[in-house]
C-alpha cells in the first residue's frame, strides 16, 4: 500500500508512505476497539455513538467489521 497524511477532509498533506496492509481476523475486534478507544477517548465513543444512532434510525443492520493492520516502511 501506499499512504500519506492527510487533512480532515482526505486531502493529502504529506509525501506517500511504502507500506505493507493485512486484514486481521474477526477476533482481534475487541483489542482493537479498546486499542482505539485508549488512543482516542471520548471522540471514539463519540463517533460510536452517532453512528449507532444514524444506523438505527435509518433502520439499517449493523456491518460486519473488517480491521486493516498497516506496516509502514521497509518492512
């Protein structure tokens, strides 16, 4: 894969990244979940919250998760 920084709005902002992406299995979840949660505290639970709430009010099922692992650099 290729990655670079990027501003909110997915606009570059930075040079491209070498890098290496796997997806990680259904049950690495909830280390993931917590592993987000720890990093980004209350906007995380935030943004699960809003979305839990368009979801619901749209009447739409929840999606199957899918967690990319991303190795960036020589690897």
């Amino acid at each position: 894969v290729r990655v670079c920084r990027s501003d909110a709005r997915g606009n570059p902002a930075g040079a491209e990244v070498a890098g290496t992406a796997r997806f990680l299995p259904v049950t690495d979840g909830p280390l993931v979940q917590r592993l987000l949660r720890q990093k980004y505290g209350w906007q995380k639970r935030a943004l699960d919250f809003y979305n839990r709430f368009v979801r619901v009010a749209r009447h739409r099922p929840a999606a199957d998760p899918a967690y990319l692992e991303l190795i960036i650099g020589p690897g």
